[in-house]
C-alpha cells in the first residue's frame, strides 16, 4: 500500500477521465425543459438608464420573458453582499456598494448586466436580446487606479468622496519614521502591480431550476465551493431557510479564485428559473467573460526602505493605492488589506513595518482574489524594492538578502505584522536555488549573449506566504460492507487534484486502494457542511479532517477485529489495511471487518470530523530567473528558471509540482504578458479579447526545474504547508528583477509589469537615447 501512500509520486486517478472527455462540467448539464439565458450588458462605463423597452423582444420568436431589477425587486431579492467588513484607520467604516443583480438606475462598468431574456433557444435568446432598447444618459467614468482619487475625478458612487472606499493602515508608524531619521540608506520605488483577467479555460457557466419533487431551487454552477454560494443565496439575497437551496458543481476547468464569488448571473438564473418553472441555463463565452468577471491585482504601490550602513533593513513603508472596481465583490476590501498586508515581512527581519492601504472605486469590473490572492502582491514589493535597494547601495541582490534572512534558529519568528512563522530553512533555499541556476556560471553566459548582441541578466526572488489556515474543513468517511470507501468533504477540486491526493491519505490511513475510494464534493445534499477552495487550503485543512475520520474508523473496527480474532482490544494494530495480534501473523482484513460490522445492511463504518487549523501554514522557496533580450526587438527569451520550495510533507510531488509550473506560468503571463486595458476617456474595455489580452504560450514558458526542501510545519496536523499558489507568487518579481538586470547596463533601474517587446523596445531605445546625449 506504500505505493499510493503519503509521499509517492501517484499519476493523478481523475486524468483518465477528463483527458478522454468523460469529465461533467456546469454545461454539459441538461435538465428537461430547459431554456437559455442571455444578459443584456451596459455599453457604457458610466450611465444612467432612463429607460427599458423590452416589448420587441418579448414579442420575438421562443421569448418566455425579459425580467430587469424591477421583477427581482417584486420579490423582494437582495444585493449580492460583500462578505468582509473594513474600518478605515480613523475607525469609520468602509464605504459599501448595494449591487443588484441587475442594475438599478444606473450603470457602474462595461459589461454591466441590465436586463436578462429568457427563450427557448440560446440563438433566440441572443437575438431577442438585441431587441431590448435600453436609454442611457452617459456619465463620465473614471477608470486608472491612481487617478480615482484626483480631486475632480467623476464619483462612481455619490456617497463616497473622491472615490474613495477605505483609508486603513497596519503595523508602526512612529518605529518606521524613527527608523527612517537614523538610517544610513533609504531607497524609494514605485510600482504597478498590473489588472489581469482569470481566464480558466472553462469559462462561468450556471443552471438554475427548481425541483420538480422538492419544490426547492437547484442550482448547478462552476464554483470553488457549493456550501458558500447556498449560504449566500439562502440567507443574503432569497431570503428563505438554506435547506430550500440544492447547489451542486461537477467537474471545474479551473478557478484562481475567481470563481469563488456569488456573480450576478447566478441569482438571476435562479431567479428566472422561479417564475417560469423550467431550467434556464447561463453560459459565458470568452468575451462576455472578460466583461463580468471579477478581475485580479491592479494596485499602484510606492515602497521605501530603509536600511543601515551594512544593509541590514531597519523598516519598510509601504502606501498602495488599490482598485475595487464599481462594486465590492465577495471579499474585494479583504485583499490589498489583511490578506497580503501581513506578508509584507516577507522572509527577513526587518524591526518596522508599515502599510498604507486605500481602496478606490472605478468604473471596471470588480476586482477580488486572484492566485495568490494580497501575497503575489505583497511579495512583488517585498522582492522588487530589495533588488532596487541592492543595486543602489552596490551589493549583491543574494548577499543582500542572506544578511537579513530570518534564521531558522528564530523559529517560531512573531513578525511585526502580527504573523508568526513556525518553520522555514531561507537561506538554505536560496542557496539551493544559486546552486541549481549556476548562478556562478552566469558571467561566462552573460559575455557569450552579449557577443550575439543580446542582452542577459538573472534575477532571485524569495518569498513566504499565509496559507492553509482559516477556518474548519469537514470530511466524512463511510466505509461499505465490500470495503470500499465513499469520502465526502466540503472542499472543490479546480483542476488541482485532489481526488487523487484524498485517495492517497486513505491508502496511508486506511490501506485501500485507490480504485475502492469514490471522492464526492460539490453537492449540498451529499455533503452536510464546507469551507470550499481557496487559499490553498484543500488539502492541508481538508486533508487533516480525512486523517482524523480515518483514525475513527480504525479505532471503532478495533473491538470488532479483536471479537474476531479472539484477542483483547490492546493486543490488536492496524496497519496496511488489516488488524493483526502484535507479534503474531493472525490478522483478519478492514475488508473483513467492516462485512461482518455492516451485517444485514451497506454501511459497516461511518466517521465525520471537523478540523480546524490553529494557525495559518507559511510555505517558502527561491526562484531564480535568467532571461535573454533583443534589443532591436524587445523580444524576451526565458532561458532557465529554477525554483526550491519547502511545502512541508508532500502528499503528492508530482501534484506538488503541477501546481508550481501552472503557478510559474501565470506569473510569467503577469510579468511579460498581461494587462487589462480601459480607455481612459470612455472607459471602454480595449483588452476584450484573446486578440488583444496576451497569455503565455508553451514557447514563451521554459523547463521549469523545481527541487523540494521539505521542514515540516508544525500548525498543521499532517505537518503540511499549502502548495497551490507559491508559484503564482515568487514568479513575477523573479522575471522582472532579472530584467533589470538584463538591462542594466543601459542605465535602466526599473521595470513595469508587463513587460511586453514593444514596452521594452521603448525603454531600450529611451535609454540609448538619453546616454547618446550625454
């Protein structure tokens, strides 16, 4: 049974299914009866809506309705809430944003949904929808980041001055300005942490209908977790008890936190499905997704740092301006604040930090946790201003870092963000990490690109993130007469695999084989309560409440097996799926057990447990980047990028590093590839398609080699340390400090993200330029 246990390096049991077209997502579900939905969506960024005249469309062919917000108010429907509450640092509030499912009055953003028609035929429905004649008084908008908060700037919301949300601020802002007034270097930068787009491969999809038995509301949906989006619906927005709401997801072709939100289409679906009795069915194409999906980052950052004559860091001031959108999603205020602010501290000991954070309003989509979700972020500035700070002081970017490094002797370390870290080996990731990139046969290559007239540089990033904490996971087991398992937990696979992970801690805990385990998620009826997906929390959390119903398990077999060998209950261990009498080879199987437990009936054993983690894990690592430039072209070659990661125990390596290339990957597409475009007069969305919204390509990603120092956390019962977004994380800054240094000759001493060919030729040329006129 070792071979499926903890630590083995199993295939993923679910690929079978989905690589050969078996998996079930959100629309390939079809229930009798069905009809289609389509959204009617505001051209304009910023307008108010005088009028609908929707009696066209309701008069075209297969029509069943066309509802606006006055139809949801009828039935008395509340706004999609934000589920995080705020203060600003003067203790008042944070500004709230009602957001309907439909618009009410007015339109806050491209994309904004106004009306909904409902036909026979999804072609029906598009065509209706065009009929529905909306008139709008347009608004200016406002749409940068930075510029929401310039005095005169049009107000998305009335009721919030200057646009602005939340005024919040964390850490010591006294220590840091002392800390400032003695330091022998101090060391400014300002940065932009680029607006992306989600885009998992299997766009948002719902189906909404109500239970022909039951009479309750079944809603089908790509999610990250069903419990959260009954909750929501029940309690929020419907009105009614949360046992009337049935919410189940099948398979999910990826996530990133995205999908983790209630949207507006989700309600109206649901809604719609009310008042005329049939299924109606919503699916996004990709241009519609681009236009009412939460997006991801965008924040406007100035970072300084202070350090002393031998650059050891004395404080860390941090201000960001970040972009919410026109609505407040699910958790929007939580992201640039508390989520990532913390990590700030990164892996150094650095005596004073503080963080300023204000939230704006724009007129975009709303913008919530993106992989990563506030640390990509916080390590992006961590990570880029000491790269700046070792280049203006003229010391090495690692021999920088090694000086201030958290030792592991430190362990547990209390930041000065209230975070304490239990475990971690910095150092020895970095040096593994040097050793791994030949960093010290870098100069050699450096000199070999630069006679082919390319230019070559190598950047380090490190980084350290909160994960895995949080709240409870449950996880039921049952064990059936024939001995297989059936498991039942709150978690949603995305595409990370957890099924084969799952399968894995049973086959350690249990000694089944994989092929007896059936994992189920994803439906309210099936499984009682969960937290969801997010925060790469699955596994750890998750995982931890399987070990603990599989420990019951064993412990209430063990009477019965000891009845069945005649032996006192003391004298019996469990071990690769049998009881045995210690010392003796008489055994007799679970298999064996849980027949003669199940009697006359199915079930044989059924444990549930709860587990709570009593603080967040802290996975670490290194990545090291080396890129290559043309500067005729601008033109990037990623040429070798190493990553050491210390995930604690590992389930699964070959899962574990799955995620750490997707997340790389991802990271590259921030750094070099993507960015969402407004136009800033009319606010139009000019980045609305894969024709102008770039993602990395298998020729833009090289070999990603990736190496495991694995210290064990101690917060997590399975001694585990979330692995699903590190990659996400430590790419961004890696790729863009290795262009600097790429650059760096030519005088260039900053960045932005992303870094596109035609952005690079500009400031290749602006620079050769400006040393031509000296």
């Amino acid at each position: 049974m070792q071979k499926f246990g903890i630590g083995q390096p199993v295939p993923r049991t679910e690929d079978a299914r989905l690589l050969t077209g078996r998996g079930r997502y959100t629309d390939d579900v079809s229930l009798p009866g069905q009809t289609y939905a389509v959204f009617v969506r505001s051209p304009h960024a910023h307008a108010d809506i005088r009028g609908i005249d929707a009696d066209a469309a309701r008069e075209a062919p297969g029509v069943l309705a066309v509802f606006t917000v006055a139809d949801l108010d009828a039935d008395g429907l509340g706004p999609i809430p934000c589920q995080f509450a705020l203060k600003s640092r003067d203790g008042s509030p944070y500004k709230t944003t009602p957001r309907p499912a439909l618009a009410r009055g007015r339109v806050r953003h491209v994309g904004d949904p106004v009306a909904v028609v409902v036909a026979e035929t999804l072609n029906q429905a598009r065509d209706a929808a065009e009929l529905v004649m909306v008139d709008y008084d347009d608004l200016p908008s406002v749409t940068g980041t930075a510029e929401a908060l310039e005095p005169g700037k049009p107000l998305v919301w009335d009721d919030a001055p200057d646009n602005l949300c939340f005024d919040w601020e964390a850490g010591d802002e006294a220590a840091v300005k002392a800390a400032f007034a003695k330091a022998d270097h101090v060391v400014t930068l300002d940065l932009i942490n680029n607006r992306v787009v989600a885009n998992p491969m299997e766009g948002r999809a719902c189906l909404g209908a109500v239970e022909a038995d039951s009479g309750r509301l079944l809603l089908y949906v790509s999610s990250q977790g069903v419990h959260g989006m009954q909750k929501q619906l029940a309690k929020e927005i419907f009105h009614l008890p949360e046992k009337d709401f049935h919410v189940v997801t099948t398979d999910v072709g990826g996530g990133f936190g995205m999908k983790l939100f209630m949207y507006p289409e989700y309600v109206v679906t649901l809604f719609a499905a009310r008042r005329l009795n049939r299924p109606v069915k919503w699916t996004a194409d990709r241009m519609e997704g681009f236009v009412s999906d939460d997006h991801g980052r965008d924040h406007v950052t100035r970072s300084e740092l202070a350090l002393d004559k031998d650059g050891r860091f004395l404080a860390l001031r941090v201000s960001t301006i970040a972009n919410l959108g026109a609505y407040l999603s699910n958790y929007g205020p939580f992201i640039p604040t508390e989520a990532g602010t913390a990590m700030l501290v990164g892996s150094y000991r650095t005596p004073a930090l503080y963080a300023h954070v204000r939230g704006v309003f724009t007129n975009t989509q709303p913008v919530d946790a993106y992989r990563g979700a506030g640390r990509p972020e916080a390590a992006y500035v961590v990570e880029r201003t000491i790269d700046h700070a070792a280049r203006t002081i003229g010391m090495d970017p690692a021999e920088l870092r090694r000086r201030n490094f958290i030792p592991p002797d430190a362990m547990p370390y209390a930041t000065p963000l209230g975070q304490t870290y239990d475990s971690g080996d910095f150092r020895q990731n970095l040096e593994d990490a040097l050793v791994m990139a030949d960093v010290a046969g870098f100069p050699a290559r450096r000199a070999e690109a630069k006679a082919r007239g390319k230019l070559r540089g190598h950047g380090i990033s490190t980084y350290i993130e909160a994960c895995s904490g949080g709240g409870p996971e449950q996880a039921t087991v049952e064990i059936l007469k024939d001995g297989r398992a059936i498991l039942m937990i709150g978690t949603q696979s995305n595409g990370q695999g957890h099924e084969t992970a799952y399968k894995q801690i049973l086959a350690d805990r249990l000694g089944l084989s994989p092929d007896d385990v059936e994992v189920v998620q994803g439906d309210t009826d099936r499984v009682s309560w969960g937290s969801g997906t997010g925060g790469s929390r699955s596994v750890p959390v998750g995982g931890a409440a399987l070990a603990e119903s599989a420990k019951r398990i064993v412990e209430k077999g063990t009477e019965l097996a000891a009845e069945m060998l005649e032996a006192a209950a003391v004298d019996v261990e469990f071990k690769d799926g049998a009881y045995a009498i210690v010392g003796t080879d008489r055994s007799v199987s679970l298999k064996q057990v849980a027949e003669k437990a199940a009697g006359m009936g199915t079930v044989a054993f059924s444990e549930r447990a709860r587990w709570t983690p009593p603080a967040s894990t802290f996975p670490n690592g290194c990545h090291v980047c080396e890129v290559e430039v043309d500067p005729d072209t601008g033109m990037v070659e990623i040429v070798r990028y190493s990553v050491v990661d210390d995930f604690g125990v590992v389930i699964n390596p070959l899962l574990v590093k799955g995620q750490v290339h997707g997340g790389v990957v991802q990271g590259i597409g921030q750094a070099l590839h993507e960015r969402v475009v407004f136009d800033p007069d009319s606010g139009q969305l000019l980045s609305g398609s894969f024709t102008d919204y770039g993602l990395p390509r298998a020729g833009d990603v090289p070999f990603i080699e990736v190496k495991l120092n694995c210290v064990p956390s101690i917060t997590n019962a399975l001694g585990m340390k979330g692995a699903g977004e590190a990659g996400a994380i430590g790419a961004p800054p890696a790729v863009i400090n290795a262009l600097v240094d790429a650059l760096s000759d030519l005088g260039v001493s900053t960045v932005d993200m992303p870094a596109t060919p035609a952005y690079l030729w500009e400031l290749i040329q602006r620079h050769r330029t400006r040393a031509a006129a000296e």
